[in-house]
C-alpha cells in the first residue's frame, strides 16, 4: 500500500492507494504543533500504522508539519520508499511561472493529476480549502497558471469579527436569494456569492486562454467543493481526492 498525505493549511486528507484504487482515505484537522511521534499515534489510530505500508508520498503547505513528516519518515519508515514533494522533485509538470518554486506542492500535484485524468485539452483545477485557488494547466500539461481567493470559512470567519450582530451559521441553500432573515441572509451571500466568483474567475480564464469554456474541463476538488457544485455553471468534475491522486503519480515517477 502507498501512503498517501497531503497536509494543508486547516485539513490534512490521508490515503492508502492499493495500485490506482484509493482503498482508504480519512481527513482530520491539521495541527501544526503536532510532533512526528504524535503523527505517528493518529496513523496508528487511523489504520494499523504501518504494517502494510511499502511507499509513502506526502506534499505540505505548512512548513512546520513538513519537517516533523521529513522526521516521521526517518523515525518509522526508514526502509520504505518514500518522497516528500517539495522544489526539485520530478512531477513532469512543467511550471511556466515567474519563480516557479513559490507555487504549492499541492497545486503542481493537482496539476499532475488533472492532465492525468482530463488530458488532451486545458484544464482549470478549483481547490476549495484554507483559499480558494484556480489552477490553469494547459493540454500539453504544463502548469500555466493561477488565482488565489480568500476561503469560505476564512471569509466567513473574518466576517464574523467584523461584524457585531453576525455569527457563525451553516452552509445550506437559503429557502431564497433574497434572504428574509440573517441567518439565511450569510447563507444567501456565502453560496451565491463564492459560486458567482468561481464562475466569473472560469470564464475569465478561458476567455484569457482563448478556447472559452468548451474547451476545458473544470475540476473542482478541495473539502469545501460541496457547498457550491449544485450552485457554480462551470463546474465540470468533481475530485475530492485529486491530490492523493497527483501523490501516486509523482510516487510512480520517482520510484520506477
């Protein structure tokens, strides 16, 4: 089995990938004081913690948890094959960016794993998490691209300390765009609000890259993806587990 981590800024998605099946897969919270031996402990309680293990891949945003996973590897997994994708690892993924090595880890992988499943023509990757970004990957698979957004539940989150009279509530399509109530008012705002922006980013996008929107697909991914698919019109696929699936490829690349 390959173990498969991807640690982002609010969630970590941990995978065990039999071949190119995805077998088991947990998301837990991201704890950036954890230490490599208290990573270790939430494996251990996850699955049996390393007996079937025979690879492991891992990409981080966090500075801090990737050296306490450069450590956890060393510590317990000092006889598996394993890569921590960070500058200079081979993805195959060509980055046509000013400075290349200030684009995420998880972005190139999702990248990898967009041209993987959608190649042949451009695809934009939509990572809904701690930011909302936009990857632009071409048809011959090169990282063009990109956007950054504030997050839902940062913007919603900032909203809530700047506001007096507002508060946390849940994300649900309101019973109406124009809302009746606060509630469903943050509701209204939030769903209709980040769904337009994706929408209008896409098109903007594919207006730039000259082939308009039938002529790429739109990937979204990301554990906050849900809350807008039945909302957003350019949404194509949905991939909750694109970067597990990006970490197996660069793994294979790496390890052949």
């Amino acid at each position: 089995m390959l173990l498969a981590i991807d640690v982002g800024n609010t969630e970590t998605v941990v995978g065990l990938l039999d071949g190119t099946t995805i077998a088991r897969h947990w998301r837990v919270a991201t704890e950036a004081r954890r230490t490599a031996d208290e990573i270790m402990v939430l494996l251990r309680g996850l699955f049996d913690g390393g007996d079937d293990v025979d690879g492991i891949a891992v990409c981080s945003t966090v500075p801090a948890v990737q050296r306490e996973m450069r450590q956890l590897i060393q510590r317990y997994f000092d006889d598996v094959p394993s890569l921590l994708v960070e500058p200079g690892v081979r993805t195959g993924v060509p980055v046509l960016m000013d400075n290349p090595r200030e684009v995420g880890t998880d972005r190139i992988v999702n990248s990898l794993a967009a041209t993987h499943l959608y190649g042949g023509r451009p695809c934009i990757v939509v990572d809904f998490g701690t930011a909302t970004t936009f990857d632009v990957v071409s048809a011959r698979g090169e990282y063009v691209g990109g956007a950054i957004a504030p997050g839902i539940e940062v913007s919603l989150e900032a909203l809530g300390k700047a506001g007096a009279q507002l508060r946390r509530v849940e994300l649900v399509r309101p019973r109406s765009v124009i809302a009746k109530n606060t509630v469903e008012a943050l509701q209204s705002g939030a769903l209709y609000g980040f769904s337009g922006q994706v929408d209008n980013i896409v098109t903007r996008m594919a207006a730039e890259l000259g082939v308009g929107l039938d002529g790429l697909t739109v990937i979204a991914t990301g554990g906050l993806a849900p809350l807008v698919l039945d909302e957003s019109t350019t949404i194509d696929e949905h991939e909750p587990l694109l970067t597990l699936i990006g970490l197996r490829l660069v793994f294979d690349r790496n390890h052949q």
